[in-house]
C-alpha cells in the first residue's frame, strides 16, 4: 500500500510503499466485534479488534508507532490511541483497529472531529468523547487484566542507563563503607579461624604511597588468587593527574596471569610536588585502594616497597564489597518497598509494593522517571544496614535510640551524593 496527496485528479506527491506486519499475538476481542454509542439520541455503530502482542515489543509513540487501536473511517485513518487508558501501565502489547463510519459522516458536516493541530482526534468534541467512552469501556477489562498481573511480577529490569548509574553507586557505597566507617561484611568463619587475622584477597603493599618528586617509584598490588573466583579479573580505575606519569595501565588484568607471585606492579614518577592520585582495585567482591602523594619531605624509598604487616581493627584500604548488586524482586512476604539481602549482599526492590508497581510498565521495565524514587530506597537501606554494622561492631546494637541517630546521621553525610548519582547519573 502507498498514500498519495492529490489534487484535481493529479498526484502531487505520493509516499513509499507502506507495509505492516503484524506481531504474533492473542485476539483479546473481535475480530470485527460489533459496537454502537448513542450521541442525541441515536445510535452509531462501530467494529473493533483488540490483540496482545506476544513476543514482541510494539513502539508506543511516534510515526512508527505500532501499539495502540488505529482509528478508521471510511478510506481515511484518523489516529491512532489508547482513548481513556492513553499512556497507561498494561496498555504496551495492546494494538488493534476501530472502525465508525459515522467519524467520517460528521467531518463532511463540518463537525470539528479532527484536533486544530491536525494531530488526530478532536477530544472537546462531543460526538468524539461519546465514541471515546464507548470504545474504552470495551477495552477496559482487557487493560485492568494486564495491571493485575503486573502486581504479581516476579521480577523488574532498569535501563542500561540506569543500571550502570546504581553500580557505580553501589560501588561507592561498598567503598564508603570500608573506607570511611570501618565496616565490612563478616567473612564465613569457623570457631578456630575467629581469633585469627581476616583473610586478604586484594591489598596494596602499603595504603599510603608518600614518595619524593623525580624518583621512580613502584606501586604494588597482592592478590590471593585462590579467594578470588576462577578466571577472575581485576577491574583498574586510575584517577591520576597528568603530572604522575605511570609505564603502563591496564584497565583488565585475568588474575591467571599474575603466576604463583600474586603481584602486579605499576612504574610512577613525577616531578611536581603537591601531586596526588588513587589506583582503585577490584575483582568480585574484593576491593582494594591506594593513594600516591609526592612530597619534598617524603624520605627516599626503594623500588619495592614493604608490604604492610596486618592491622588490628577493621582495615580502610581494602575488604570485601558490602553492596555487590541490586534486584527488583516480588517479595510476597514483606511489605517493605526495598530490603538488604546479606546473603546475597543484594539490595532488593519489592516490585510487590503498590509504591513501585506505580513505575513498572507492562514490559516490565522500571520507568527512568522514577529515579527519585530509586534514590530514596536505595538511601533508606543502605543507611540502615550501614547504621546496623556500625552499631555491632561498638556493641550498641540493642539501642533503638542509638539506631535511629546512627542512621540519620550516616543520610546527612551521603544522602545528597545518592539523590546526585540518581538525577546526574
């Protein structure tokens, strides 16, 4: 099929070959259901067709739309919408076809059927709204259906966009935890190891890199390979001034590739003293940190380096992730919005909750328009389990007023950072 513009009998301008194929899908009314709506006292017959697409995603606005019931007359398609349950939750697999001869029988009238803007039909006339009512309360049940099962989904997904947002945030977290508040998660041990030093699996020789300018030096990171999982990598981030220069630096490196010494050693030098800079470290759960300062008054180092011995109390340059990911889950026993998992060291967002069925849409998909919203639970949680950890590790933990200080004050130090990664992100 084409559509030409004419004029007189002539084609002033005529489009390409219009071509549409239908998705797979389940007729959910029709085909061709009778229908009729009374507007002064008459009644005016109409056909419709409704259909679920299945296994396929339909584009739900714009030119190419491919959801929605498109709206016939006579020869003319006069638009194409979802009437009352427009841009609704469960209306995004539904499409199909409307006919009312009559729309086309009221345009030659000089009814205003058609929008000023010429973008479809005219929703302050009442003819339109009439038609509008009688439409939607046929598709109305076909709509309610597809919420209802969207408040038993058993799980939810984000954009990529979003979900590489959280990570990072996720990653800050874990990192302001260890590093800020002393607080890891406790490591699966048994009565004969309690006494004994944590296990590390990721450390650099010292936290503290504090070397002279225009002297080589090397930086250098342990790992125990066998804490790690099979075929681990370690992930780099280099936040280093243009001043310190390093000989190289690789963003992956498979630990495999380490050998039996378990060591990977970076070359710096600069010559600017002041200068400062961090090499961030992890592999699964693991995460390490260094910081490298150049300074007159630092005293001249060897190009090893001592490995620092094993610190009493938590250590703040490396330890285990707390937070290692997040699922939208249907937690069918508990009514909380959003909970910590720390067996799986998860933060799990309830898609059960009324509050976040709101900004799940019928594929599924959590709404990036909600990420205020992700920002406040995720704020909420990791508050909680942060103030939780905090509170056992000084054995205040039965202290319900201690709780509540402990976490009020961990949201004032961190919460506008969170609700920043979630609106900049």
């Amino acid at each position: 099929m084409s559509l030409a513009h004419t004029r007189r009998g002539r084609a002033l301008e005529q489009s390409g070959r219009i071509r549409f194929q239908e998705p797979p899908s389940l007729l959910l009314i029709g085909p061709e259901q009778q229908g009729s709506f009374l507007f002064q006292q008459q009644a005016y017959p109409f056909t419709l067709t409704l259909r679920r697409a299945r296994e396929a995603e339909l584009i739900l606005r714009g030119d190419e739309r491919t959801n929605g019931l498109v709206v016939l007359s006579g020869m003319a398609a006069l638009d194409c919408q979802l009437f009352d349950y427009e841009n609704q939750v469960g209306t995004e697999y539904l499409f199909g076809t409307v006919r009312c001869p009559a729309l086309v029988e009221k345009l030659a009238q000089g009814q205003a059927i058609i929008s000023d803007e010429r973008e479809g039909l005219n929703p302050r006339n009442a003819f339109v709204q009439a038609f509008s009512r009688a439409v939607s309360r046929l598709i109305g049940p076909h709509v309610l259906a597809e919420q209802e099962k969207l408040r038993h989904l058993a799980r939810a997904t984000t954009s990529g966009r979003t979900a590489h947002m959280i990570e990072h945030l996720l990653q800050r977290m874990s990192r302001a935890a260890i590093q800020d508040l002393g607080i890891a998660p406790p490591p699966a041990r048994s009565p004969v190891e309690e006494h004994a030093a944590p296990p590390t699996a990721l450390r650099f020789t010292t936290p503290f890199y504090y070397r002279r300018p225009g002297h080589p030096f090397h930086v250098a990171l342990l790992v125990d390979a066998e804490q790690l999982p099979e075929e681990a990598v370690l992930t780099i981030d280099y936040a280093l001034p243009d001043s310190i220069a390093i000989d190289a630096a690789p963003r992956e490196v498979p630990v495999a590739e380490l050998g039996e010494a378990g060591r990977l050693t970076w070359t710096l030098s600069g010559e600017a003293a002041g200068a400062r800079g961090e090499i961030n470290v992890r592999a699964g759960a693991y995460w390490a940190w260094c910081e490298i300062v150049l300074s007159e008054q630092a005293s001249h180092h060897g190009q090893g380096g001592v490995p620092h011995p094993p610190r009493h109390g938590p250590a703040r340059d490396h330890g285990e992730a707390m937070f290692l990911g997040y699922e939208f889950r249907n937690l069918e026993d508990t009514l909380d919005r959003a909970v910590y998992s720390p067996e799986e060291r998860k933060i799990l967002i309830n898609t059960g909750a009324p509050t976040v069925q709101l900004y799940v849409d019928g594929r599924g998909h959590f709404r990036d328009s909600a990420r205020l919203l992700l920002a406040e639970l995720f704020l909420d949680v990791i508050a909680e389990e942060l103030a939780t950890r905090s509170l056992e590790g000084s054995g205040r933990q039965g202290s319900v007023a201690d709780f509540h200080a402990t976490k009020q004050a961990i949201i004032r130090r961190y919460g506008s950072e969170v609700h920043r990664a979630f609106l900049t992100g």
